[in-house]
C-alpha cells in the first residue's frame, strides 16, 4: 500500500531534497514509522515529544486535517495523499 507524503521545505533535506516521497502505513502513525526507516532524523522533526505531534506543523489526509479526523490512528488505504504543512503564525 502506497501512500504520497508532501514534504516542507525545511524538512526536504531528509528526504534529498524530495517534495513528494512515497512511503507506507496503515495509519499516521506506522506511516511515521515507515518514514524514518527509509529517511532517518524526519520522526524527530515530526514530534515534539514521544507521541505528541510537532504543534508547528500541520497534517493532512486527503485535504483533511487530522486534528478533526483521528490524528496519528487516522486510517490510510492505497493511494492516499498526506500533506505535511509548516504552521502559519502572525498578525
């Protein structure tokens, strides 16, 4: 089971310098797993501590935010589409 993950731009060097990769997990989290396997240190940029997610980015499945899904047990299936997005702050 394949699914795309959008990469930000400070995280792309460790993904050599890739926007788009491909990965594998039945939910956020195994696919966070998978990640690190194949690009090390990109967990460790995901999280802020063991098991709470980096609050400075954001996560989507499919458009959806995960916040409002079932954040790191959100289902994955075959050709889904995760977006990791830098959070926007200001005023």
């Amino acid at each position: 089971m394949a699914v795309t993950v959008k990469i930000p731009t400070p995280l792309r060097k460790f993904t050599n310098n890739e926007k788009e990769v491909k990965s594998t997990g039945s939910n956020l989290a195994e696919l966070f797993d998978s990640l690190e396997s194949s690009y090390p240190g990109i967990k460790e940029r995901l999280y802020k501590e063991e098991g709470q997610l980096n609050r400075f980015l954001n996560f989507f499945v499919n458009d959806e935010d995960i916040r409002f899904l079932d954040g790191l047990n959100t289902a994955l299936s075959d050709g889904d589409e995760v977006t990791i997005l830098g959070a926007v702050a200001g005023g």
